[in-house]
C-alpha cells in the first residue's frame, strides 16, 4: 500500500528537525529509528500511560509498509487509570453484550462475530451473501 516517498526535514512538535519520509499525512520512521519523544500505545501502556485523547503525531513503518504503528507524544500522555470496581462492572457488562447472539437471542460462551452479531454456529449457518469477505476465515 506505501508508496516509497522521499525523505524529507521535518519538524516536530518541540522545535527539532529530523529526516522522515511523509507517508498516510504523518512523519513516518523506520523500525527503531523513532525520535525520542515518542512511543507506541503499547510503549505507552508499558509505562503506564495512555495517549489522554491525542491524536498520533508521527508512525514508524517495517516489512515494507506491511507492518505500522502510530507513534503518540509521551509529554502529552496520561497516567492509565485505575480500575474501579464500577469500571470493572461496566467492562464486564460490555463483555457479556459481546457473547449475545442476535440470531438465535440467547447468550454463548465466545464472541459473537459479523455485522448480524451472531455466534459462531449462526454464523456458519447464515447463508446471506451480504458480507462474503468475512466467511473467508
Ligand atoms: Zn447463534
């Protein structure tokens, strides 16, 4: 999908100038060559923080534009917050609305997968060719 672009000096948030392709409207690295300044979400998570609402500022790309990620500016990131007993409360109301069947109305011990929301016997058994694509797996 990525186009191979030139690199180009571009400045980042605080003033420095770094060599970056453009790609996708963000400064874009190689594997390993992310400014400092910078993380993953899961960098991020590592550490205890979370990007607070902040868009990604930069993305670093590997295996040839196959594999990305977005890259959140640690100065602007929030501390995770805690889990609450109501936080834990709503998550797991959320889950169990996960593992609802629409098809045959009734809750299953999986995920249910498809825009009609169905477990994985529905699934199989719906014979509607809307969504093709997704009885490929
Ligand atoms: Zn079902």
């Amino acid at each position: 999908m990525s186009r191979r672009s030139r690199v180009d000096v571009v400045q980042l948030w605080d003033g420095r100038h770094v060599l970056a392709r453009h790609e996708d409207g963000l400064p874009t690295f190689r594997f390993g060559a992310a400014p400092r300044g910078l993380a993953t979400r899961r960098q991020l998570r590592a550490a205890g923080l979370r990007p607070g609402g902040h868009g990604p500022v930069a993305q670093i790309k590997w295996k040839r534009g196959r594999r990305w990620a977005a890259l959140y500016r640690v100065d602007l990131a929030a501390v995770v917050r805690p889990m609450t007993p109501a936080r834990w409360t709503a998550h797991k109301a959320m889950m169990r609305a996960r593992r609802f069947c629409r098809t045959h109305m009734a809750y299953v011990d999986h995920c249910v997968v498809g825009p009609l929301k169905q477990c994985r016997d529905c699934f199989a058994a719906d014979t509607t060719e809307d969504y093709p694509e997704m009885r490929a797996a």
